[in-house]
C-alpha cells in the first residue's frame, strides 16, 4: 500500500524542523526550495557545498519560475547523488514533478520531494546521527517516517512497505530504525549486562588483589624457610662428617679386632693341641707309676 504524499508531508515536515534551518515552519515555506537545501547542506556538507547552497535563491512569494529553478536543481543533485554516492537507482514513481511544486503548490509532488531528502539522509556518510534524530520524534511520527523510508528504498516499488523486499540496498544501520523497541530492550539487556560484567569484574580484581597478598605471604615464608635450610645444612654438613669420621674409626677398631680373634682362635688351638698331649703324657705317667709301685711291691715281698 502506497504512502498518501499529502499525509507524508506533514510528518516529513515535522522530520525536517528538527534541522532548525530557516524558512521551515510550514508546508508552503518547502516549495521555495531554500528550506529543504539547507536541509541537504546539513545532511551531507562535502556533496550539497556552499557553492551548491549559493546557487539556491531566495524568492519573493509570487515567483513560481524562481521556485520551480531552484527545486530542479535540488532534485538534480539529489539523483546525482542517490547514483554517484549511494549506488541506489530511484524508481520513477518517487520523482516528484518539481513544476506542480512550484507553480501549484502541490503538496503530493512536495512529498515526493522530500521523501528523497529523507532517503539521503537515512543512507549518508552520518546516517547513525540522522537515524537517532528520527527516533527522537513522537511514535507516530516515526511510523509514517519508517514507512516513507521503507517505500523509497525498496528493490521493487510494488512491494507492500515491511516486506521482505523492501531491505534489499538498505543497510544494517538504516534497518535498525525499524526495530525501536527491539533496539530500546537491547539497549536495556546490554547496559544490565554490562553491570553485570562490571561487578564480575570488581570481584575478579578483588579475588586478584587477595592472591597476591597471599603470593607476597608464601614468597616471604620461602625466602625465610630456604635461610633456615640453608643453616641447618650447613649444621647438618658437619655432623654428617663426624659420624662418618667415627664409623672409619669403629671400621678400624673392627679389623683390629677380628685380627685379634683369628690370633687367639689359633693360639687357642695351639693349647688345646698341647692339653691333649700334657693329658697324654699324665695318663702314660700315670700308668708308668703304677707299674713302677707294682715292681716294688713284688721286690718288697722277695725280699
């Protein structure tokens, strides 16, 4: 459904105000042209310049001619600039008659005009800034905005505005305007979760601060534990030679020792050896003394 131009053009009107350039206080005030190439200088400086802006003249009232000279070449650089600069080719049902404008103040073929005047602005260089300016006015205002901005950038001009269709040249930027409430609740999401980051963050910062005191603590106890090893081994040190000093010793007394064993086992089987031969000889002895007194008795009793 296509936009009613008449209607368009007061809540364009209203859309254009916001840029506070002079002569734009009412409807009439547009068909001289002056209001809406201010407009356009505002819009994108460095393509509708001072030379462009001084071009544009200023009319009595009554001068139609002058009127209808100024809005050709308003709408001249506008399609210039919809070519050169924004690559987006205009459908012949949005070229406003600029004589009707001027000549008879039609205000359908007013809303044409500005409706491109809007197209520039929601896909220039600083559509973002222009973007919040829209989003700025009253809701129902910005409906009749979005829908003239989804009528004009279109792929195919018989699309129903909010179709598929109508997103095909328009931009992520330009495209956001159409979701405001998404855009106001994702702003509310991100600023909660933004909070949300902040306080995971003071608290990370604080759990940081605390394990590097308790790193600062456990360095200190180190370097003090290593000055006590470093004593104590040294105390250590000198006890290990010691001990090992009085093992050699006890090794030596040891070998002394079991040579001392050996020599006494050896004379003591040499006196075991002379004991078997003493207790011989005392038995031989022994014997002999008594056949020795046997003899004497028997010589006792020859006698």
């Amino acid at each position: 459904m296509s936009l009613d131009k008449a209607e368009l053009c007061d809540s364009l009107l209203t859309w254009l105000q916001t840029f506070q350039v002079p002569s734009c206080s009412s409807k009439q005030d547009l068909m001289s042209g002056v209001a809406v190439a201010n407009v356009l200088h505002q819009i994108d400086p460095s393509w509708f310049n001072e030379t462009w802006l001084g071009r544009i003249k200023e009319e009595s009232g009554a001068n139609w001619r002058l009127k209808v000279s100024n809005l050709k070449k308003i709408l001249k650089s506008m399609m210039e600039y919809y070519h050169d600069v924004l690559g987006h080719q205009v459908s012949e049902v949005h070229m406003p008659d600029v004589t009707l404008i001027g000549e008879m103040g039609d205000v359908t073929e007013l809303g044409k005009l500005v409706q491109l005047v809007l197209g520039c602005a929601v896909s220039c260089e600083k559509k973002e800034e222009q973007i919040q300016q829209i989003m700025r006015l009253e809701e129902s205002v910005q409906h009749v905005v979005m829908t003239a901005i989804q009528e004009l950038l279109a792929k195919d001009p018989s699309a129903e505005p909010g179709s598929p269709e109508t997103y095909g040249d328009f931009d992520y930027q330009s495209r956001k305007y159409y979701f405001l409430s998404e855009e106001a609740d994702e702003k509310q999401d991100m600023s909660q979760r933004c909070r949300d980051l902040q306080h995971q963050l003071s608290v990370a910062l604080e759990e940081k601060s605390s394990l590097q005191a308790e790193s600062r603590s456990l360095k200190e106890k180190l370097l003090l534990c290593d000055s006590v090893d470093v004593s104590t081994t040294a105390i250590t040190g000198k006890k290990l030679l010691l001990l090992q000093s009085q093992m050699e010793q006890l090794q030596e007394e040891n070998y002394r020792l079991e040579n001392s064993r050996d020599d006494v086992r050896v004379r003591s089987e040499i006196l075991e050896r002379e004991v078997v031969d003493l207790q011989q000889r005392n038995e031989d002895l022994t014997s002999l003394a008594q056949e020795a007194q046997s003899l004497k008795d028997e010589m006792d009793i020859l006698r």
